[in-house]
C-alpha cells in the first residue's frame, strides 16, 4: 500500500521503508535559483532515455541529479536564510527528530545544516503528518528563540525519497553523515555536532535510534 499525497508536488511514499527527508528554511533557494533547477529539468526530460533503464528509473535517476543539483547550492550558499548556523536553533530542530522518533517514526540518520535539514527515517504515521509536525514545532521554537512570531521558516515543499534497497539505504545514511564534511564544515562526520554522525559511539550506523 502506497501513501499519496498533494501538496505543490504528488508523492508516492511506500509504507514500511526508509525516507530520504530533505526540507529548507523559506527564502534558501532564491528565485533564479528556483528557475535554473526548472531548465535544468527540462534539459534532463529531453534527453533520449538510457536504453536500460524503464521509465521509472529515469524519472528516479532525474530525480536524483535535480536533489544533488539543489543540495550543492544549499551547501555553498553564502547569503539568504541561515537560521540553522546558530546552535540554538539546530538544538530545536534535533530535539524535535529525537522526540517524534520510535513512536512516529524509526529515525536511522539526520544532519542540521545552516539552511536544510536532511534525515533518513521509516514512518509509522502518514509522511505528511509527520513533516507537518516537525515543522509546525519547530518554526514555532525558533521563531519565540528570536521573538518573530508568526514568520514562516521553512519552504512549504519537502523532498522526499524512498530508498529501493538496503544499499541504496546504506548510501544515503552517509551522504547524511558526510555532508558537512562535504560542504568543508569539519574534517570527519563525528565532529559535525548537529547530527547522527555526532552519537556514533552509542549508536550504531544502520540502526535506529533508541532512548537510552
């Protein structure tokens, strides 16, 4: 049984597998950032599709390289939102994955950069309300931490993507992992403090993350 829901984009969630979570704070990709990941769509539709691949693996494989395409820029922005640089604030949007976490979902990875949020979990609820809540509580903590009620924070459309396999899951914890090590933010994901790579040492890549 597939979840599906609408919001600007329609997603297909299939029920009791891994997703690849991806949402940013409002304002990250600035409009002719937004206009150039459209073009870059359209080049990508237009090309011939490989001849081994069914046409769900290419709209998978696009998928992929528009994720990589935007997750770049967010990376290297040096200007727009960056709430999540303040520790305080990376603290509430942790605090809010480890709370809904085993209850609402099995949380295996997560990492807090300054604009986005990557995490890697299996819903037990309907993926729409799981983001729904994280965000709704945590705009909520950030804006009363800068005392700018009713300001939105985060872009209304998340990214989603759920992993095909067990490798496939295996490859998105560490690039999870390894993003701030990627963006030039630390030189090992365990110095990266705000995310799952930080708490290797009690817990173990792949599995999911317990109360102790």
């Amino acid at each position: 049984m597939r979840e599906s829901y609408r919001r600007h984009l329609p997603h297909q969630v299939p029920a009791g597998v891994p997703i690849f979570l991806t949402w940013n704070l409002k304002g990250a990709l600035p409009q002719h950032q937004v206009d150039r990941i459209r073009e870059q769509r359209l080049l990508l539709e237009r090309q011939p599709p490989l001849s081994t691949e069914t046409p769900e693996q290419r709209r998978v494989r696009i998928g992929k390289l528009l994720f990589h395409y935007t997750d770049r820029f967010l990376d290297t922005a040096t200007d727009g939102p960056m709430d999540l640089k303040e520790p305080a604030a990376a603290q509430i949007v942790i605090d809010a994955l480890f709370f809904g976490a085993v209850e609402r979902y099995d949380l295996y990875a997560f990492v807090v950069m300054g604009n986005h949020v990557h995490a890697l979990l299996t819903p037990h609820r309907e993926l729409a309300q799981i983001t729904k809540a994280l965000k709704g509580v945590t705009a909520n903590r950030i804006n009363a931490l800068h005392d700018q009620h009713g300001r939105t924070v985060w872009q209304d459309e998340s990214y989603d993507h759920w992993a095909r396999d067990e490798d496939e899951s295996h490859c998105i914890l560490e690039y999870i992992d390894n993003n701030p090590v990627k963006a030039g933010l630390c030189a090992c994901p365990e110095q990266w403090p705000w995310s799952s790579a930080s708490h290797r040492a009690t817990w173990f890549a792949g599995q999911p993350w317990r109360r102790p």
